[in-house]
C-alpha cells in the first residue's frame, strides 16, 4: 500500500510540475513583450533546479524503501554550454542589418534606374515622333551639321574679304561689309565712289565669292 500511495505521489508531482511549466511558457506567450528576458531565464534556471532536487530526493526515498523507481527518470543536469561572446552576438546583428539595409538600398536604386530609363524612353519617343520618324532624325542633324559648316565658312569668308578689301590696312571709312552665303553686300557712305568700286573688285578676287553687291552711297558731288 505504501509503495503505490508513494508512486501516486510521485506522479502528481511530475503533473504538478509539467502544470507549472506550461504556466509559466503561457505567460512568457501573454506577455512576450513585457517580460525581462535576463530576468525570465534565471526563474526558469531556479525553478529547473527545485524540480531536480525535488525529483532526486523523491528517487532516494522510494530506493530507500525498496521501491522502484523506473517510473521517475532519473534527474541529469543539463549541459552548460559555452555562451556566445556578446561580440560576435553583436558583429552577427550588425552584418544582418547592414545586409537589409543593402538589400534596401539597392532596391531603391533599381527603382530608380527603371525611372530613369522610363523617362529617357518616352522622350526618345516623343522626339521620334517630332522628327518624322528615322529619316526626318538624319535630316535634321544633316541640316544641323550644313548650318554648322556654312556658318564656319561664312564666318571665314567674310574675314578673307574683309581682309582683301583692307589690303592690309584698314577699311575705308564709313565702308561696311557683309557676307550672306557666298554673296558680299557692300553698304555704307563712303567719301569716293571709286573708293567702293576698287572694294567690289578686291572683294570678287576672293575664292567662294559669287558675286558682290553695291549698296553704297557717296558724299562726294559727281564728276563733270
């Protein structure tokens, strides 16, 4: 009689203290957020340690009494195992928030690019469509490059004939010259008529000029 009322007892308590567990694993579930963890691992290190002296002082007083005791399993400390050194605790976080912080970042920057490549795209079609397609794009920048070089070159011609015109002086007073294209317009008030008739003839003398234009007038009375 006495070894079974022990072996009840000795069932009750493993009930009882599976109970408490699972107690306390609900609250740790309730209250996740407000619980101290330091704080929650030493109650538990306590309450693991009065479960293991009460199973072993159990263990001795039945095998005392010549009761076996296969039912209660036999109370082994656990292994302590070597804790992480807080350094690598803390390099293992830092490598994990500066891993999503990259992933972040370089989602952003994708984000961005696709943007970017977006708009150069639609661009690109609007101008397509302006230009008239291909051919109308090669046009214009056809015509750009003509303009380009005729402006050089009239720029260069005009200087040739400015120069020629001078005959390495100075132009005559009151003489102005322009060049349009390959045509030279000679306008102004000079003081001779003659004056502007030797300028048209240096002017015709000049390579890539077409043909020069007399515009001039003269503040001297005609000849009679």
């Amino acid at each position: 009689m006495k070894s079974v009322a022990l072996r009840e007892r000795g069932l009750i308590a493993r009930d009882e203290l599976g109970k408490r567990f699972d107690s306390v694993r609900g609250q740790v579930a309730e209250r996740v957020g407000e619980i101290d963890t330091k704080e929650l691992i030493k109650q538990g290190e306590a309450l693991r340690e009065q479960s293991l002296d009460y199973v072993s002082r159990l263990r001795r007083a039945l095998l005392q009494r010549g009761i076996p005791v296969h039912f209660i399993p036999d109370p082994k400390p656990r292994r302590r195992r070597w804790p992480v050194p807080a350094v690598l605790v803390g390099v293992g976080v830092g490598a994990g928030v500066a891993l999503a912080a990259y992933l972040i970042y370089d989602r952003r920057r994708r984000e961005q690019l696709r943007e970017r490549l977006t708009r150069v795209q639609s661009v690109a079609q609007e101008r397509y469509v302006q230009l008239g397609g291909v051919s109308g794009a090669v046009n214009q920048v056809r015509s750009r490059v003509q303009q380009r070089a005729q402006s050089a070159n009239g720029s260069d011609l005009s200087a040739r004939v400015g120069e020629a015109i001078a005959a390495g002086g100075d132009l005559p007073k009151g003489l102005d010259v322009e060049v349009e294209g390959r045509t030279v317009y000679l306008k102004g008030e000079v003081a001779d008529a003659a004056v502007a008739d030797a300028a048209a003839e240096r002017a015709h003398t000049v390579e890539g000029v077409v043909a020069v234009v007399n515009h001039t007038t003269s503040s001297a009375p005609p000849k009679g």
